[in-house]
C-alpha cells in the first residue's frame, strides 16, 4: 500500500510539473490575441486629416491589447468619430480639445456591442495642429483603456 501511494504521489507531481510546463511553454508563445478591425471611420468636412490621425491613434492604442487585423478576420469592429476638436489661445499658450466616441460591434451582423468615449486636452507653446493630436491622443487612449475588459465581458455572453 505504502508503495501504491508513493507512486501516486510521484504522478502526481510529475503531472503537476508537466501542466506547469505547458503553461509556461504557452505564456512565453504568446497567446492568441482578440482580433479586432477599424472600420471606416466618417470624414468629417474640413478634417480629414484629423480622421486619419484618429484612425493611427486607434490603430496604436489597439496595437498594445489586441490584434488589429482586416475586417474579414476580425471578430470585433471598432468605429470611432471626432465629437469635438478645439482649440484656442490662452495668453502664450495655445490650448486643445478633443473627445472621440468609439463603438465596438460584433463583425459578424454589426450589432453594437459597446460604446466608449474619451476626452483629453493639451496646453503648451506649440502649433494647435500639434496640440489637437497630443489631446486625440490622450482621448483615444482613455476610451480604449478599458478595451481588454470590455472585450473579455463580451465574449463571456
């Protein structure tokens, strides 16, 4: 009996070694990432050159949580528009707003999933053209802070 137990002792812990094994081997792989698509993001007149700048901040902040891929692959789309973008002097100092409303949808059937929202400001000597990105950055950043979570609770549903 006693010989029995050890045996069953030394299985055991080799098992457990071995499953320790696995998880680490799968940790340091990498595992598969959410994949996630940028839709078309509306141009709005006059600034379309915001549009793409919003869509490279999308692009970047996605990039550090999730797989940005094509929409064929995808299994969530992320749709984003420029609510508000200002800027304005104040003394020296030129100061930037900026609030971005981002909408997470299911790529297969396009139903609305989530809807995040940021905003930011930038205050400094620098261009406002300079200080409107620095404030779409900070806001795409906010409304994305949260995109693992959001994303990880939608696909427990």
């Amino acid at each position: 009996m006693r010989s029995t137990l050890g045996s069953a002792l030394v299985i055991a812990c080799i098992t457990a070694c071995g499953a320790m094994l696995v998880a680490d081997h799968a940790i340091a792989q990498g595992t598969p990432r959410t994949r996630v698509a940028i839709a078309d993001l509306g141009v709005s007149k006059g600034r379309e050159a915001a549009t793409g700048a919003l869509r490279t901040a999308i692009a970047h902040e996605l990039a550090t949580s999730v797989s940005v891929t094509d929409v064929n692959r995808a299994r969530w789309i992320v749709h984003g528009a420029i609510t508000r973008l200002e800027s304005s002097r104040r003394g020296a100092d030129t100061e930037a707003h900026c609030e971005v409303s981002l909408i997470v949808a299911d790529a297969r059937g396009g139903a609305m999933r989530a809807t995040l929202v940021g905003r930011a400001h930038a205050r400094g000597r620098s261009s406002a053209r300079v200080l409107e990105r620095q404030a779409m950055q900070g806001a795409v950043r906010g409304a994305l802070r949260s995109i693992t979570n959001v994303l990880g609770s939608l696909r427990s549903r």
